[in-house]
C-alpha cells in the first residue's frame, strides 16, 4: 500500500515538473524571439562609429560591411562574436577609405534570412562624423513595442516634384522617417514603359533629392510621365507623383487646359481685331 502511494506520489511530481519545465521553455522561447537589433552612434566632428547590438542567435558571428555613399566602394569588414546573452560591439574608425562625403551605408548580418541583415546609415563629411544616433530592429518583442508604444512618430514617405515650364529636368524632392532604408525611385511613361530608375539614400534627417532629365529616346511620348518613390512593401512607404510631358519638355500641372484657355484668348483677339478693322472700312 505504501509503495502504490509511494509510486502515485512519484507519477504526480514527474508530471509536475515536465509541466513546469514545458511552460518555462515556451515562456523563454516567446522572450527572445526572432531577430536581431543594431544602433549606430557617432558625435559630432568625431571619426569614430560605435555600432551595438543584440541578436537571438547568439552563437554565430555577426559580419559587418561599410559601403561608400555611391555604393561602389568597399570600405572596410569587421566580424564579433555576441556574448553569451546576444550581445555585441563594434568600433570603426573614420580613416582614409572614408574620402566620400555622404552616408556611408553599415550593414549586419548573421546567416541568410533577412530578419538577420539590418543597414544603418552615418553621414561623414571631411573624415568626420556628423551626430549620429540610429537603430534598425527586427527583433519579435521590439517590434511589437514599437508598434504599441511609436505609433505616432511613423509619417511615411512624401515626395514632391518641382519642375520649370519648358525644362528638360525634374527635382524630386521628399522626407522619410526610416533613414536606414534606401529609396528607389521609378520614372514611368504613358504607356507603361519604365524609363528611368534612380535609388537614393535619405539624410539623418530623413530627407532626399535627386534630378531625373527628360529628353531622348525614352521620353518621346507625350503624355503623364509617373513618378514612383518606393521604400519597403507598407502603402506608407510608397508614394508618386505626375508630371507632364509634351515633346521632351515639362509642362506644369494643368498646362494642358492653360494652353487651350491661351489659344482661345488669342483666336478672340485675333477675331475683335478683324472685326474691329472691318468696321471701320468705308462703305461705298
């Protein structure tokens, strides 16, 4: 009797404990979550980059890449081990593979998937910093804060294009408030075809610029010519504007009716000036 007591009491503690172990292993499991989060910071007239971060893999190597603000320059490599929590760092000094002013493009990665690559971007003018302080995150529980906590800061992408009557150029300009993302922007003409693409990188402040020109084989028809800015698949991250085209020259929005309205005005004064002279003809 005692042994079956003994056995029951034994059956109930084992159950206890996998019950226990169970919830603590889904409970550490939904914790960390996938992902891994970067921040890249840098003070004013400095030439050094301190770039933190913490992954959910913290068993394999995180590689860094510094690219140049036109993209095709290899600035330098690094590679850190995180620390037994995820953790890492890294320093980098500003030297003389630094010699392109704009925003130098840092880019993380661990493995393959792409919750595991994350870009930031740090001005340098003249060798030097400007005052940097950003973060990209792709880390489950971050997410989730930011999405309860930020929900106002995120306003999206903007873009406005500015345009002389009769120019053969168009200024783009627009703001963001994700400066780690490049923008790629998208010029189409009437009919459908892609006529030009451009990619450019927002400044700290999450602002842009590029000129596209008009002009050549590409831009013979007549007609709307769309401009597409994209920066991630979210419809906030995605805007466009129209601009008119009429044999390779920009028309202002509503030249068009403008010009028929101005062909209108003088076709009347060309006929109250016939008619004007007509009447006072003599008669005979």
């Amino acid at each position: 009797m005692n042994f079956k007591r003994s056995t029951t009491t034994m059956v109930i503690a084992i159950m206890a404990l996998s019950l226990i172990s169970m919830t603590s292993v889904q409970q550490d499991v939904f914790a960390s979550g996938p992902g891994m989060s970067i921040t890249a910071t840098a003070d004013q007239g400095s030439n050094t980059i301190a770039v933190t971060g913490m992954t959910a893999l913290a068993s394999n190597d995180v590689t860094f890449v510094v690219k140049s603000p036109s993209g095709n320059n290899l600035v330098t490599v690094a590679q850190v081990t995180p620390d037994d929590d995820g953790n890492f760092t890294v320093i980098f000094k500003v030297g003389q593979t630094w010699n392109e002013d704009g925003l130098y493009s840092i880019t993380a990665k661990q493995g393959q998937s792409s919750i595991y690559t994350l870009t930031v971007f740090v001005e340098v003018t003249s060798g030097m910093t400007e005052e940097t302080s950003v973060t990209q995150s792709t880390l489950e529980m971050e997410s989730i804060l930011s999405i309860q906590t930020n929900v106002d800061k995120y306003t999206g992408l903007e873009i406005s294009a500015d345009a002389v009557e009769g120019s053969t150029t168009i200024e783009i300009t627009g703001s963001t408030d994700r400066i780690s993302e490049g923008i790629t922007l998208t010029v189409t003409s009437p009919n459908g075809n892609i006529v030009s693409i451009a990619q450019v990188s927002p400044d700290v402040n999450g602002e842009f610029t590029t000129v596209f020109t008009t002009g050549g084989p590409l831009w013979k028809q007549d007609g709307n010519y769309i401009i597409s800015a994209h920066q991630n698949d979210d419809e906030m991250y995605n805007a466009s504007v129209t601009v008119e085209i009429i044999d390779g020259f920009v028309i202002p929005e509503f030249g068009t009716i403008a010009a028929m309205i101005l062909a209108v005005a003088i076709i009347s004064i060309i006929a109250i000036s016939a008619k004007s002279r007509l009447s006072i003809i003599p008669r005979y």
